[in-house]
C-alpha cells in the first residue's frame, strides 16, 4: 500500500500534536508494510485555486499554478491509494493550508455532468485515493468535531472512499506529565489503528475507543487549569511555546487554585514509600489553609488545617508562589526567613523531588 500522510499544522519542533498523532499512525501504518510518505505542508509552497478552469479546459488535468501543488504532492496524490489528511481543528473544520491542498485536487475531476446515485455529479479523471481523517482540538469534549467530521463524510464518505476518521479531543494536554500514562495508551492504540488501516482499511471499535478515551476527567478542572494557564501566559507577556520553553508553571491565584496545581507536579517516583501531610497556611493579600495527604503513591489535597501534619509552611501566598512558579529560590527564601516551617525538614529538602518544587 502506498501512503500520503499529509500533515497541515502550522507548527513543528515538538509543538504539533496533530504532529504526534500522526507520527504515530503513520509508525503503525509501516509496520503493517506500507510505504508511507509524510508531507509538511507549512514547508511547501501551494497556492490558492484560481477559479478558472484552465485544468478543465486548456490543459486537462493539469494546474495553471506551477508551484509545489501541481510539480510535487498531486502527482504523489493521485499515485497514492491512501492519503491521510492530518489538520489541527481550526474554527470547527479543517485549517487553510488543508483546504487549500483539498480545493487544488480540482484536476482529479473531469467538467462534465453525470447522475450518480439521483445527484449530479463529476466523473472523475484519476481513481481518488481512499481517505483517512485525522484532527485533533484542544476541547476537551468529541462533539467539538461534530461540523468537521460531517463534512468529511459529506465529501469523503458518499464517493465511499471514507476508510476513517481519527479525532483527538483535549490533545493540548497529551504533554502534561500528570496524564502521561493515558496519553501513552492513546498513542499506542493510534499506531495499533494505523497496522488496522492497512490490513483491513478500517478501525475497530476497541482501537478507536482507546485512541478517543476521556483524557482530562474533571471537565471544570479542566477549564479552570486552561484559564490558569493563559492568565499566566498573558502575565508573563509570552505565546504558550515561549512558556514552555521556559520551563514555567501556571501562578495559581487562590488557595483553591494551589490545592488544583499542586497535585499536577506530583511525582509517584520521587515520593517513593512516603506518608506524610504538607500544612500550608497562608498570609497576604490571599489568605487561607490547606493540607495534601501524600500515600500510596497518591496525593490529596484537603482545605483547612491538618491534625498532625508533618511539615507545616507558613509563608505570604504571593512568596510561596514566587517560588512554585520559578520566580524566587526556595532555598534563599527561606535563609532570608521569608516563609517559616515546622516539622520534618527532610520533606522540605525533598520538595522538588516529590512535587516539582523547589522549597
């Protein structure tokens, strides 16, 4: 089987998650014998159908354009017998860059006028490659791919050349450390659908109840966290990539709001075997208490105050903050008695080793 697996997000180094989708059906794919061809189109140079015809007319078959369309990818399209579209979800469908690529495979069709199945309709020129979908969307939720997947199926699905239909919900959060376990499972079961692909030219229903499981859970978690995580971006004046690559945290703004991140930065490893309760008591301009139980290789957050905890922090909220997200050094903080402690101090050192965090 010859494969196009054509990818039109407009970001690259490690950022894409259609990227990551995609890279791992196309691993699949390979492994079940076929010649799969990735294709970039943010590297490639294609421009807007005109509207004239002239493939229709002058030159049957072949575009005006003389660009990376016309001398590269329709050759390679129309040679295929499975092309993989791979688009982030933009305004609820497919982004530029894939519809322009979707709307230049005009020549494909001859001009004239046949019915088919009571609808009129264009014979086709090449034999049309049969169809994969594959989109991903930072909502956490599968209907946000509602409006892409019927006009999929009203393009691909009537001319029967529709073998699946991939989508991804909640994708932005696949890097998180705290969903790495599930994300890993999604993965896998996308290179499982892309050998599927290529035996069977379909998904099974198991495969692709994996590949689109609930990933986030907690739907009202998941807002929150989002809208923690732009506020901070907005705060530190920087894109979302800029905020990774500095290696930051959303700045929690309310006890709640610390009680929600903090468990995200847990670390069952670096906790190992430990059992112990983390008192937090804060002062300021935001005020308040809680307390994590930390068990079992788990992590609970609780409000108020604990009965015995083991190491209790007390500390102006915007200090220990500071130091949650990287701002200060927990270490000079503390010799500058900017926060005080009480209790096991062995649990302080081991801070960035259970939690992420520098104490």
């Amino acid at each position: 089987m010859k494969v196009l697996a054509l990818n039109s997000s407009p970001r690259g180094e490690g950022q894409s998650k259609t990227g990551l989708m995609l890279d791992h059906l196309v691993l699949g794919m390979r492994e079940a014998g076929a010649e799969v061809e990735v294709v970039d189109l943010r590297k490639k140079t294609i421009r807007n159908c005109s509207g004239c015809f002239t493939c229709w007319t002058k030159t049957p078959g072949v575009c005006i354009h003389k660009d990376d369309m016309s001398g590269e990818l329709f050759p390679k399209f129309i040679e295929s017998d499975l092309v993989v579209y791979g688009t982030p979800l933009y305004h609820f469908t497919v982004n530029a860059a894939m519809k322009t690529f979707i709307e230049r495979t005009l020549p494909v069709l001859q001009p004239f006028f046949e019915e088919r199945g009571g609808e009129t309709k264009h014979p086709l020129r090449h034999q049309f490659p049969k169809a994969v979908f594959l989109s991903v969307a930072g909502f956490p939720e599968m209907s946000a791919f509602d409006q892409l997947s019927s006009w999929v199926r009203f393009i691909f699905g009537r001319s029967e050349t529709l073998a699946a239909e991939i989508y991804r919900p909640a994708a932005e959060a696949m890097d998180v450390p705290f969903f790495k376990d599930k994300a890993r499972e999604i993965l896998e079961a996308t290179k499982k659908a892309g050998q599927e692909i290529v035996r069977s030219m379909k998904i099974s229903a198991e495969t692709l109840a994996v590949v689109t499981q609930d990933l986030v859970g907690d739907k009202e978690l998941f807002r929150k966290m989002g809208n923690l995580f732009w506020k901070s971006c907005i705060a530190e004046g920087g894109t979302p990539r800029e905020f990774a690559e500095k290696g930051l945290v959303p700045r929690p703004d309310s006890v709640e709001a610390f009680m929600m991140i903090l468990p995200f930065g847990f670390n069952p490893v670096g906790a190992s075997d430990t059992r112990a309760v983390l008192q937090f008591n804060f002062s300021g301009d935001v005020q308040g208490s809680c307390h994590f139980r930390i068990e079992n290789g788990t992590i609970g957050a609780n409000h108020g105050f604990a009965e015995s905890p083991d190491l209790t922090i007390d500390s102006p909220f915007d200090v220990w903050m500071d130091i949650m997200t990287g701002k200060a050094d927990g270490r000079q903080m503390f010799m500058a008695q900017k926060y005080k402690v009480k209790g096991d101090l062995s649990l302080l050192i081991r801070m960035n080793q259970i939690l992420g965090m520098q104490g």
